[in-house]
C-alpha cells in the first residue's frame, strides 16, 4: 500500500500533473457559474506556476540538495575498490540514433575518467531497464552504458553490467551483491549531483565505504537577471528536486519499500 501511496503521491505533486487538475477544476467552476472562485484558482495557479519555473527558485530548490556533495576535480578523488555509475543519462538505441549516448548528464564520461586516472580498476554499470530496438534483440539500460564506457575506451573486461534493477533501491540492492563478491568495500558513486543524497543515503546502510563523486549539477549559485525569467529547464529541475525529495521520504519512513 505504502508503494502505490508513493507513486500516487509522485505523480500529483509533479508540476504537470498540478497544472491539469487546476485548470480541470476551474473549468468546473466555470461550468457551474462559480467565476470568482475559477478566477482566484486561475490567479493561484499562475503565480504558483511562474514560481516553480523561476531559476531563482529552481536553483534553491534543487541546488539544496546538490549542495550536499560539492563536485570534485577528477584528481581530487580519493581512489577506491571500483566506481559505480548509476544509469539515467544514455539513450536507448533507437532510430536515428546508431549507437548509445549520453544526453541527460555526464555520469559515464566522468566514470571513464576516473578510470583512465586510475581511482578505481573496475566500473560497475547499473542500469536494468529492458527496451527492444529495430534489430529485435533485447538491451538493457547497463548494456548500452557498456557500450558507451567502451567507445571511452575503458576495456571490456573491466566493465561490470548489473542488468536487473528497475530504480535507485534495486540499483543499491543488486549492486551490493556483485561488489561484496569480489570482495569490494569501497567504492566511488558517480550519479547527478540532485540524486546523490538519496543514493548515497541507500548505499550506506549497505555497509559499503561511498566516496561522492557529483556530476551533471543544475543549480547555478550566481544571480543573474535571467533568474528571473522563467524557463521550462528551470520547471524541470523543480520537478526532479520534487521527485528526489519524496524519494528520501519515502526510504526514511519505509526503509524496505523499492
């Protein structure tokens, strides 16, 4: 019950999701004469609407998190058993894309890097979501990071594919399992700087030593006059601080729920 909770509450509190049911209800308000109440919701929703997608906003909002781990230099990390590189930035190999890559963050350059820098002799690749392309064989999100690890020149037989996991949990739940057999105890955690508090909140109560390594940051610290523009990047990154916020409830209240 407490999962379905969860996504139910995910899914309405997301930006998008708020924006239809207020235009849903003042379109009620205006089918039953109930103009001043529709004005006042409209009102309401713009001005909630203008400030979800301020950069201003955005930037606090999700640079909050973010904050939690400053970025390091590559030359800055610690070295460790191996990096593990959480999934969520390839791309599927679809039409018109020939081969994997990596448009939604930076957390497998920064992974080859660490590794040609020597920090770590093996990269673990997470990622299990199954898709289907035109050749008919069936790939998963840690194949296609393999792949693209690879065109980095990271050698074959250093990459570590871990093929089941759906989300963050699972991530965390498999991962453990492949690390703790070839006797790992630390490792270097490369996922975007908004998710790492959440991610590296579960990999501790693994018992694994976690050494942050932040990419892909959002925020921007220093104000400029376009922060006050609003901008659909900006209403993004309100939705992703949203999201990571009630995942870190959610493993804080339920701590076994996936």
């Amino acid at each position: 019950m407490s999962f379905y909770f969860f996504k139910f509450l995910l899914f309405i509190t997301q930006p998008i999701t708020l924006l239809l049911i207020f235009l849903a209800l003042s379109i009620n308000f205006i089918s039953r004469n109930k103009i001043r109440a529709a004005k006042q919701l409209l009102i309401f929703t713009f001005v909630i609407f203008i400030l979800l997608s301020l950069p201003l906003f955005s930037d606090f909002f999700i640079g909050s998190l973010e904050n939690q781990f400053p970025g390091l230099r590559i030359a800055e990390s610690p070295s460790a058993d191996a990096i593990v590189v959480l999934g969520g930035t390839v791309s599927n190999i679809q039409p018109p894309r020939v081969a994997p890559e990596e448009p939604w963050g930076d957390r497998l350059s920064a992974a080859a890097k660490l590794f040609h820098k020597k920090k770590a002799p093996l990269v673990y690749a997470s990622g299990g979501v199954p898709y289907t392309p035109l050749s008919g064989i069936e790939r998963t999100e840690s194949t296609d990071m393999k792949d693209y690890l690879i065109d980095l020149n990271v050698p074959t037989k250093q990459i570590i594919e871990e093929n089941r996991s759906r989300n963050t949990f699972e991530n965390v739940t498999f991962l453990k399992e492949l690390i703790q057999a070839r006797g790992g105890k630390q490792i270097i955690l490369v996922t975007s700087a908004f998710h790492m508090p959440r991610a590296v909140y579960l990999f501790k109560k693994t018992g694994l030593s976690v050494i942050p390594f932040p990419t892909d940051f959002r925020s921007n610290t220093q104000f400029t006059l376009d922060s006050l523009i609003p901008t659909l990047d900006a209403l993004k990154s309100t939705s992703l601080g949203i999201k990571e916020r009630l995942g870190l409830i959610k493993y804080t209240l339920f701590p076994s729920l996936n």
